[in-house]
C-alpha cells in the first residue's frame, strides 16, 4: 500500500476512535447551556458582553472537555505508533486536530442542544461570519496536512527526522528477544519518553493553540450576530479584523518560506556535486534565518487576538499554547536547527549568521 496512503487511513481511523470515545465523556449541565446566551440586542446598543459565573462555568467545563478529547487522541495515536512501530505518523496530527476538534465539538453540540430541543445547524444561517472565524485555522490546518503528505517518505525507521533521531526506534523494537534488564528498561524509557514528549504534549499544545478559536465557533452557535452588526461593536470589530489579517499574513509567511526552501531542495538534488548550493539565501531567508517559524509564532498569538475580539473577555488557558510553542521555538527548535546546521556546514552556516544575523523577527531579533 501506498504510504502516504497508509498514514491517511490510519489517521481516519485514529480520529474516528477518538470521537466514538471522547462523546461518551461530553458533559453539560442543561442550565449552564441555556445561560451561555446572552442578549444581543442590548450589546448592539453599546452595553459590552458581561458574563456571570454560569457563563463562565460554561466556558470552563468546554475547556475540559476539550483536552479530555485530546488526551484520548492522544492514546490513541500511540497505540498506532506501537502498532506501526515508526514514529513518522506523528507530524500529520499537527494539521488534523483541528478538524478532530471541530467535529468533537459539533457532536457535543448535537448532543446537548437535542437536550433542549436546539438545532446546531442554525448556527450556519449566519454563512458570512461561521466561515470568517474558522478560515485562519482551516487554511493552517490544511497547509500542514499538504506539506506533511508531501514530505512523508513512509514509515522506515532509517528515514527519521534528525530531530527525532535521539530516540533511537531501531533500537526499542518491541518484539526484541533480548531479556536483558538494562535493555528492558532502556526500551521502556525511550517509550515513554516518545510518549511524553510527541504525543502526549505534542496533542496538547496542539489543541490548546486552536481552541481559542473552537471556543469563538461554539460561542457563536449559541449567538447569531450578524456580520455586519458585530463590525458596530466598535473597538472589538477592529481588533477581529487587524487579528484576521494578521493570522494570514502568518499563514502567507510560513508557507511562503516552507515552498522557497522546498523548491530550493528540489532544485539542488538535480545538480551535479559541485554545483550544489548548500544553503538558501533567497527570498525570505536573506531576511531571516527562520522566516517559517516566525509567521508560525505570529499565527498562534493571532488566535488569542481573534478569540478575545469575539468573545469579549480573557481567559488565561488560551495563552498556554501560544505560550508553550513559543517557548519551545527560542528554547529548542531553533537552537536544535542551527546546531544541526553547524555541525553540517560549519563554515558556511556561519557566514549566513554573519549575513542574516536576525534568527527570527526580520531587522529585529
């Protein structure tokens, strides 16, 4: 079987548990489901959103019951890591929680609003303004998905990323007949330390950098602003709008720099030895050794822009993924990529950070 078709079964597969289990554990209480509602038409004539402790309850269970849907995804990937025994299936989960989200929340929906006799689906009366809220997150979603398939070379444990290439799969084969103790716990470590670190709070921050906006999509199932009406909300209309364009010109930058640094691959393997230009100085490389990452960072913090542009308060969980990636760019991923480069191209790897001495924001950091 094709492997890029392998992975794309096994991921519909891996969703489709997900959610046949994650609804069982959808919880709630009919009283904070019909308090979430608030009345619009006082909001057109100038009062700001206020929320009471319902409302804030409602937000909170949605929130846990999110990242209970996540961690059983979470599992459920590694069992199919196990199974498959590659850890190459990991990177496609980036672009697909989004679309498990979205659809564990709808099934929520669907199943509290049969509750109370509400339709989910009138939510899509309001076309215009459904559509604005989830356009960043789907084009990101699907760029990731594009760009993983595109990459996949399949599930051989001698094709690994160099990033991955600390956990040594070869060498934690399960089916190993070696009883040695020291090996035995040795497999186990490294396990659990793919485990831990590529599946357990790679879903996580995954899901805690797009539920900002799963958050605004439910918020608005149960509120039908018009388009045009919340453009009156003064101030938080302006920051929806300089949030939406903001993510995508995120989008726009890293998908700009991940296809300058494809087609410069691609046009480098067909050169002969000497002609080869080991590093790529066009584009939006000469301004920035990390352009990708740069419009990647932006994206994340858009969504927190966008989230309290629509809902009209600031919950601090949605800072935590924004937070996290961030972090584990400056901290890790960068630092990682460039010793990697280094170790490479010793010589000209240091004359690009002569060249380009911005790492991340262009003419600034």
């Amino acid at each position: 079987m094709n492997p890029k078709l392998k992975l794309v079964i096994n991921y519909i597969i891996i969703i489709t548990l997900s959610l046949l289990i994650s609804k069982k554990f959808v919880d709630y209480p009919k009283e904070n489901v019909e308090s979430i509602k608030i009345d619009y038409y006082n909001i057109k004539n100038g009062e700001r959103m206020n929320f009471g402790d319902e409302q804030i309850l409602f937000f909170n269970k949605m929130f846990w019951n999110n990242m209970i849907a996540i961690f059983i995804f979470a599992n459920i990937l590694f069992i199919f890591t196990l199974i498959v025994d590659s850890i190459n299936n990991i990177d496609l989960s980036w672009g697909l929680m989004f679309f498990y989200l979205i659809n564990f929340n709808y099934l929520s929906m669907e199943i509290i609003f049969n509750k109370i006799n509400f339709s989910f689906l009138k939510f899509f009366e309001n076309k215009s303004f459904s559509i604005l809220i989830i356009i960043p997150v789907f084009l990101f979603s699907v760029k990731h998905i594009f760009f993983v398939l595109r990459g996949f070379k399949g599930f051989d444990k001698n094709e690994v990323d160099f990033r991955y290439q600390e956990y040594n799969m070869n060498e934690i084969n399960i089916s190993s007949k070696n009883n040695d103790n020291e090996n035995n716990i040795r497999i186990i470590k490294n396990w659990f330390a793919i485990y831990f670190n590529f599946h357990f709070m790679n879903c996580f921050i995954i899901g805690l950098i797009v539920y900002p906006i799963i958050e605004s999509f439910i918020f608005y199932t149960f509120n039908f602003f018009d388009f045009k009406d919340f453009i009156l909300f003064k101030m938080q209309g302006l920051i929806f709008l300089f949030g939406f364009i903001l993510s995508m010109i995120g989008i726009i930058l890293e998908t700009v720099a991940d296809e300058q640094l494809t087609n410069f691959r691609g046009i480098n393997l067909s050169k002969k030895n000497e002609k080869k230009q080991k590093l790529i100085f066009e584009g939006l490389w000469k301004f920035s050794r990390h352009p990708n990452y740069f419009g990647e960072i932006l994206f994340y913090w858009t969504l927190i822009l966008l989230n309290y542009s629509l809902i009209g308060i600031f919950h601090f969980h949605n800072l935590i993924g924004a937070l996290i990636m961030t972090s584990v760019f400056l901290t890790y991923s960068i630092p990682v990529m460039e010793n990697h480069m280094l170790i490479k191209y010793p010589n000209e790897y240091n004359d690009y950070i002569k060249k380009v001495p911005t790492k991340l924001i262009p003419f600034i950091f």
